[in-house]
C-alpha cells in the first residue's frame, strides 16, 4: 500500500478501502503522512480493547465510540457486531 500511495503522501489525501487491509494502527501511520483513512475494520484487526469489551453490552442500534487524537473508530449492532 505504501509504495501506491508514496507520491502522495502530504498532499492531505483520503482513503476509502474495504475491511480486510484495515487497522488503527495503519490509520494512525497515514495520518502521521497526512493521508487520512475511511474504512470498516474486522474484529480481528486489532479492535480498540475499549470497544470489544462496550460492543459486548450493546443493544440492536446502539453504537459506541473510541477516540484517540484524530482517529476515531466506532461499533454499533444490528444483529451482530458491525
């Protein structure tokens, strides 16, 4: 992915792409290259700890939110974990 994007890194960019690539530490590592990251995340991608644990209690249609400076993640139900 890196070698795709290196010449535009820095040119404050935005990135949509499936869930199977996707993890907040990648997030975090394109917007220190001021690329920023939009995109759905498997469970087993390294989920913030906070949000496995919240998921778990949710009801159908409850979501909630994860933040660490500019990067946010979020679960919400519908039948499962989304």
């Amino acid at each position: 992915m890196f070698s795709l994007l290196d010449r535009n890194f820095g040119q404050n960019h935005c990135i949509y792409q499936d869930n199977f690539y996707n993890s907040v530490r990648l997030a975090q590592t394109l917007l220190d290259k001021n690329v920023r990251l939009c995109s759905t995340m498997r469970v087993n991608r390294g989920i913030p700890f906070y949000l496995e644990g919240e998921g778990k209690h949710l009801k159908q249609w409850q979501s909630v939110f994860w933040r660490k400076g500019d990067v946010m993640a979020q679960v919400w139900k519908n039948k499962r974990l989304v």
